[in-house]
C-alpha cells in the first residue's frame, strides 16, 4: 500500500469528460510554437544506486526451475533504473512490468512483479523500470518502459549473454502502471510516442482504465462532501480550510495516519455520502460496504482532495469535470435532487490534457481503441483507483470496437490492488494462452448492474489461496474479509 497512497493527493481533482468516450483534440498552436513548460519538466530525480545484478527470489520447495540459476541484471538506463531476469530456460517471450504511483519525492525505485516467482517458473524474462520521473506521470512510465523493451537485447548481450529477439513482449503493471499497460497498447500510444513497442497482449491490473475521468469522479466526490457538509461552494484548492468541517460533518470515526485501521463509521449525513460513493465507485456491489468501511483505501482518496487539477504540475491547466456526474442517495429522491442542486459544477479548461507535437498526451489516452488482446483485473473493494473504471474502460472498448479482444475479471478483494499472487498468476496464463492461440478466457460482466449486485458477483476469480509471495496486508485483509462476509458458494461443475 505505501507505494500508492498518495495517488489522490496527487491527484484528487482533474476534468475531461466523464462520458464513456475520452475527448480527441487537436493541437491548437501554430507549428513553430514550443509546447508548454510545465511543474514536472523543471523537477529533478535521481535514480537509487544499483549494482550491476540483484539477488534471487529464496528457493521453494515446490519450485520445478532453480531460481539461482536466471541471469538478473540491474542498471541504469537513460535516466531510469532498471531489473531484467531471464530464465536459464527462457521461453523466448518478455514480460514489461509497470509499477504504481511512486509519490512524489525526488528518489526513483524499481520494484519486480508480486508474480516474478511464477514468470521464471514457466521461462519468461521479465524487466522493470523505475521510470525517469515520480509524481502521476504516465508518458514517462510508457516511454520509459517501451525504452527499457527496445534495450533488453542490447543489455542482454553486453552482460554476455546474446538472446534472439523475444518472440512475444506482454505488458503487466498495477495502479498508474495498469494505466501505463492499458495506454501502451492504444492505438493513439502506438502512433504517438517517440519509444514505439508494439506489444502482443496487455495485463492491466487495479488501473486507472479511464485516464483522467478517475479525478473527475474524486472531484464528484468532493465537492458532494461540501455539498452535504454545508459549504458546497468551498474554493476546491483550500480543501484543507473545511476539511475538519466536512469529517465531523460526515464521520464519527475516520482513519488518519496515525490510526489507519480505525474503520469509517458515519453520521446521518455520511451514509448518504456513503451512497453518493458507491454509486460513483461502480454501483451497488459486493465488498463496497469493506472497501468503504475497513479496506483502507478509502482514506487515501479522501484526504487527497483538494488539488487544483493540473495533477501536481503534470499539466499546465486544470483537467477536472463535474459536469456530467450525478449524485445518487438511494432511497431518497428528494435529497438527491437537492444534492446535485447545491453541489458545485467543475468545468475543465477544453484543451488542458490535448494532444502534443512531441509525443503522447501529458496524461496519456485510454480510449479503448486497442487491436490485441487485454485482460484486466480489478479487487470490488477498491475506493482508491475504483471498479468504475472498469465499467468506463468496458464502454470504451465497446464505442471503439474492441470488446473482442477484452476481458474483465472482479476479485473480491477490499482494498488497492488486493489481489493475492494466485489471482494475478492465474490472470497472467489465461492472457497468454488466449494470446498464444488459445480460446478467449471468460471473464465478468462489469456492466449489467443487477449481475454486478448479485451477492456472489466476484466469486469466479477469487482466489484466497495464499502463499509465500503475498504481502502480509493481504494476507491479513483476506483473512479478515473471511472472518466478516459470506463466502462464496462452491464451484459448480
């Protein structure tokens, strides 16, 4: 968790449309203008020091593949750390994983895949960047590790060990990385980005499957907080002047810092709020009442309201629009109309996130318009990179006509990127056997509202099973859903 905890302060409010298809703009300068300078190009980061391999994963005993016995190297290229692993036994096939939001301090990381266990098991070669730059910036993250693709020969045989070209290169990434993974295989990234790496197929795992009508949705969020708490018309960059007003207002218990695991218990005022949330998170659903109460995310998203729109400095205008959300109270019509009366409307500055001259969008594009094929996983208890990113990324493809190269699968997990190793291994081979020639997997219907209700949605790619590899917040998370919701009924066969 602490590596994506402040994705919402850097990003809580930002605008585009959150209709179901993001907006093309065109360039609007003339062609001798520069681009913009903006916040991020004047920052600096240093990448951490690494040596020139790293250590091996600790042996199992139900490893078939000595894990000692992959060449692993380690680096630094063009500005980003970076980890390879190839397996004595390499399948031939590359696999790009993608981190999440690293915040915003000026020292890079690099961290392998929860699955690299897995990976080097069945002979793929991984490699991770560390990406150029911290804070929400996915065209470093898709540049950077389209870079690091386009060099793994290169670094391979200056370490003395000369591999053919991979024969098929998957992406992975999780959080902003799922966006990094989804973006890279849009059409608009293919055409656009100075590093081009066409990759076969795409496993976004908790991303950020809308671009930037995830902010929108946090903007919803709170300006239906003020609304609710009595200040609707709060300036949104001085959140931290009514924040105090709004908890009190809202909750009677919230997590803080120092207390993370206290729960969310609300007012009167807050369960509407908790209504409105849950409806601009993915509707009604199994695991919003844990995700929302005690699976932590919440809180990160909450207390990251306030920005200004431009996502720290990622964009040179604000990008957050209200416009065309709605407010649901469920069971009350009159205090829903009078929400989405008082709550205040955020318009975008039109051009804010459009296109560029010198390679992808600032926040780059998810429009759904991909021609390989992408698996996408999302944990239903999710608040902070929510499922209702799912259901857009859904309707997206479908505008663009590419609902036959997607699947989507909901685990019942209750927090960000609660997914235990299993889930994602299991996750992983469906994608390649299908893109390897295989039957297209099944996967979840994330928009018919009364399957995503039905109290055993989730259950078909849940799997609890953990191990050695799993974080122990999700072993724990696990064991406490197991403790506190109905288990899922047995397969049938």
């Amino acid at each position: 968790m602490p590596r994506f905890q402040n994705l919402a302060q850097c990003c809580a409010l930002a605008l585009a449309c959150a209709s179901c298809t993001s907006p093309t703009l065109k360039p609007n300068l003339a062609p001798n203008t520069p681009e913009l300078l903006r916040p991020q190009h004047s920052r600096v980061f240093t990448p951490p020091a690494v040596g020139s391999t790293f250590a091996a994963m600790g042996a199992l005993p139900t490893d078939a593949v000595n894990m000692a016995s992959s060449s692993r190297w380690s680096g630094v290229l063009k500005g980003s750390a970076y980890l390879i692993e190839v397996p004595a036994n390499w399948n031939g096939k590359l696999v790009m994983y993608a981190h999440g939001y690293a915040g915003t301090g000026p020292t890079l990381s690099v961290t392998p895949p929860r699955m690299r266990r897995h990976l080097v098991q069945m002979g793929y070669a991984w490699a991770a960047s560390s990406y150029s730059t911290n804070y929400y910036d996915v065209r470093a993250g898709v540049e950077d590790t389209n870079t690091l693709a386009l060099a793994f020969n290169s670094i391979a045989a200056q370490n003395g060990r000369p591999l053919p070209l991979p024969a098929r290169t998957y992406i992975t990434g999780v959080s902003m990385g799922g966006h990094i993974a989804a973006a890279a295989v849009e059409a608009e990234t293919r055409a656009t980005a100075v590093n081009k790496v066409r990759y076969h197929a795409a496993l976004p795992m908790c991303g950020v499957m809308a671009d930037t009508e995830l902010f929108n949705r946090f903007a919803g969020m709170q300006v239906a907080a003020q609304a609710l708490a009595g200040v609707p018309l709060h300036p949104l960059g001085q959140w931290a002047g009514v924040q105090a007003l709004v908890t009190s207002s809202l909750f009677t218990s919230f997590p803080t810092a120092a207390s993370p695991t206290l729960p969310i218990i609300t007012t009167a005022k807050g369960a509407q709020f908790a209504s409105v949330v849950k409806h601009l998170t993915g509707g009604e659903r199994p695991m919003f009442a844990q995700g929302f109460g005690y699976g932590g995310s919440y809180r990160f998203a909450y207390n990251g309201f306030g920005g200004d729109g431009t996502i720290n400095g990622i964009l040179t205008g604000n990008t957050l629009d209200t416009q065309a959300l709605r407010y649901t109270i469920d069971g009350d019509e009159a205090a829903t109309s009078a929400l989405n009366a008082a709550a205040q409307k955020l318009a975008a500055q039109p051009d804010a996130n459009r296109p560029r001259r010198d390679g992808l969008r600032w926040i780059p594009a998810v429009d759904g318009d991909f021609n390989v094929p992408v698996l996408s996983i999302h944990t239903l208890g999710d608040m902070y990179v929510p499922f209702a990113m799912q259901q857009s990324y859904a309707r997206r493809a479908a505008a663009q006509g590419s609902s036959n190269m997607l699947v989507q699968r909901a685990q019942r997990g209750a927090a960000h990127c609660d997914f235990t190793v299993a889930e994602q291994v299991e996750s992983f081979d469906a994608l390649a056997k299908w893109e390897q020639g295989g039957a297209k997997p099944v996967g979840d219907d994330v928009l018919t509202a009364a399957v995503v209700a039905a109290p055993d949605y989730g259950c078909a790619f849940t799997n609890n099973a953990v191990g050695p590899d799993d974080v122990k917040s999700t072993v724990d998370l696990r064991a406490r859903i197991a403790a506190t919701t109905p288990a899922c009924p047995a397969p049938t066969k």
